[in-house]
C-alpha cells in the first residue's frame, strides 16, 4: 500500500497544542514532538469498529495487545518480557514522574543528560529532589554522555539516573560499548536507571540498532525500568499509552505503589490504537522512515548552509538539535519566531544557544519553513 505523507491535513483549528500555539499569525510550528501526518489506516479502522461498539466502560489491556508487544520485543532486540513486567501508564511523562517519586526519598537527588528533554528536569523540580546535570558532549559529531565531568560534584545521595535513548534532543542511538558504560556508571553508584526508549523505532541511520538498557545483563534489567511507546513512532501520542517494564518486583512494586489513586488506567482507544499500531502498522512505519530520512537530509543540508548555524548528524527521531552559537542573536527562537518559524526554545533543553525544529512534517511545509530561515539569517550578514 502507498502512504501519501504529502497530504494536507489542516490542523489548524483541531485543539491542535501545536498549531493553536500560533493560530491565525504567519508562524510555521514546528516545535513540540507530535507529527503532522494521519496514523496509519489499521489504527484509524480499529478505533472506527470500537467507537461504533457504542459502550465505552472501564477497561484493561487485552491479552492481545500484551501479546503482540512481547512477542515485538522479542524479536527486535532478544529481549524476553514476562507479562507481569508490565506496567501500562497514560503517557510517557508520567512514568518519569513517577519514577523520581518512587525511586528517590526527600533529600536525594537524580541525574540527568544535558541537555535533554524538558520533562526530565521538570520531574525533579515537581517532586522536590534536587538534580545534578550529565554533560552531552560531542565526539566524533555525535552527542554522548560525559560522565567523567562530573566525577567530584557527586553527594553520594543520588539514586536515580535517568536515560534518553535515542537521545531527545541530539539523536544520538547509543551504542552497545556506550551503554555498557552507563550501566557501569550506575553500578558504581548503586543507582536505579529509568530509561525513556520512546524514540526506539524512529532510526534514522542504516546500520544503527536500538539496544534496550535492561538488555545488557542481569544487573541492568534489576536496576532498570524502561519507558516505551507507541506514541511517537504512530502518531497517537494524543491518546496516550505508555508501557513501563520493570523486571525487578522491589522496583515494579514501588512504581505501582507510588501511581495508585493518583494515575488513571489507560484509555480503552488509546490502548485499541497501540494494540493496532504493533499488529498492523510496519508497512506504514518503513514508509514513514523513508520519508523522514530525506526530511532530515534536507534539513541538515539547509541549514549547514545557513550562516551562524550548525545540525550535527541525526542518526533517530524527528527533531533537529540547532547550534545557534554562532548566530549574532542573543534569542534565537525569538528570533526565528520573529521569521515565522515556531521552533523549541534550547533553553526549555538546558542551553539557550539551541533551538529544537521538528522536520515531522509534509516536506513542501518544511521547505517553506527553511526558507524562511535562510532569509533570516543571511539577513544578519554584513552586506
């Protein structure tokens, strides 16, 4: 089947937290990490046949769905899931909040990559524990974690480390060596791990693998919980279902413990989109990842060649991590708002010099989007 990722869809008055952003101004959004394409059509009929089932109670996840998503893992990465492993969650944001509750007492901390993904600063700062950032260095043009440069600031009261991989905002897919470091990093400090794999099917670069933390040995799993979902890779994020795996029961009891009474079961559309997302959507995924890598191609070329800016390799996920550094602008997102370009905020990330753009989009948009950019940015040039 052809997937037309073309297509118009006019979200512009949908209660769309994307483009309503900027309703009716001349602003292209392409900021927070939804897509703008349609969910692949096996999601779309399976919700059509639930709505029309008219009854819409209480529910749980199907055996099916539980099924289908251990039998994925497994023949993805290996990784053999007991069911009860399972904790399923309306969204990945609340399982980082959780975990910072349920892994950290008042007075211990969490560390952290940097920059990275708003939420995991901001569920230290809700839950009150204090969190010491990991510096994403660059090596060989890839973002990778720099453990050493905070060797001496260490209280000895961290308890959790939180993970990105692949890496939001950098796109860095980590490899086996680079993940067995981290693992060794939280062993030496007895640290649990939370690990968000979101991004997992978003691979961008031929030959990377995504290798689930909690596969690299015994001790990782014991440590480890891990955050994945259908979210990203399908376009349901709106719906919201989110799958803990916690192999560890100490750990699986704490999260539960610590999201009774407070976070709601899971939506029954939400879980009747996921299960048909893994059951019925690679052909509309392998589509998807051909379109994306030549989005990102046509990023990284576009604004490599635009003065005062700089887009390291993408290797997964849809979003661009943009070195403004350079820029004679002391705002860039200002900046290219002012240009009609909507990006993230680098600061939201932990460095102001940056901006976010996501290239989920209909290409023609993208490319308007760009030239915009380009405008703006020559414009700073001395004539």
């Amino acid at each position: 089947m052809a997937f037309n990722f073309d297509q118009w869809v006019d979200r512009s008055h949908s209660d769309s937290v994307k483009w309503d952003k900027y309703r009716d101004r001349d602003i292209i959004p392409l900021w927070v990490a939804d897509t703008d394409f349609p969910s692949p059509p096996a999601i779309i009929d399976a919700l059509q046949q639930r709505v029309a089932h008219a009854v819409f109670g209480y529910s749980h996840p199907s055996p099916e769905l539980i099924e289908v998503f251990t039998r994925r893992m497994l023949e993805r990465y290996g990784w053999r899931i007991n069911p009860e492993w399972l904790i399923f969650l309306p969204g990945l944001v609340c399982g980082l909040n959780l975990c910072v509750r349920a892994f950290t007492a008042e007075g211990e901390g969490t560390l952290a990559p940097s920059p990275i993904y708003p939420p995991f600063r901001k569920a230290a700062k809700f839950a009150g524990r204090t969190q010491l950032p990991v510096p994403l260095t660059l090596h060989d043009r890839r973002w990778l974690l720099d453990f050493s440069a905070i060797t001496g600031q260490l209280s000895g009261k961290e308890k959790l480390l939180l993970l990105c991989n692949p890496q939001n905002p950098g796109g860095t897919v980590y490899r086996r060596q680079e993940l067995l470091e981290h693992h060794e990093f939280a062993l030496a400090h007895e640290l649990t791990v939370c690990s968000d794999e979101i991004h997992c099917d978003l691979l961008l670069e031929p030959g990377c693998e995504h290798i689930p933390f909690a596969t690299l040995n015994e001790d990782a799993a014991q440590r480890s919980i891990t955050l994945m979902s259908p979210s990203k890779t399908f376009n349901i994020a709106g719906l919201g279902a989110s799958m803990a795996i916690v192999p560890n029961p100490q750990l699986r009891q704490k999260l539960a413990r610590a999201r009774s009474g407070i976070v709601p079961e899971v939506d029954i559309l939400a879980l009747v989109a996921a299960q048909a997302a893994y059951q019925h959507g690679q052909d509309w995924l392998d589509a998807l990842l051909s379109y994306l890598r030549a989005n990102r191609d046509l990023v990284t070329e576009r604004i490599n060649a635009m003065p005062g800016l700089l887009l390291q390799p993408i290797e997964a996920t849809y979003l661009a991590w943009i070195d403004c550094s350079q820029l004679a602008v002391d705002n860039p997102h200002a900046f290219f708002e002012q240009a009609g370009v909507g990006l993230s905020p680098g600061l939201d990330f932990g460095n102001r010099h940056f901006v976010r753009l996501n290239f989920g989009c209909r290409r023609e948009l993208l490319s308007q989007a760009l030239d915009r950019m380009m405008l703006a940015t020559q414009a700073l040039m001395p004539n």
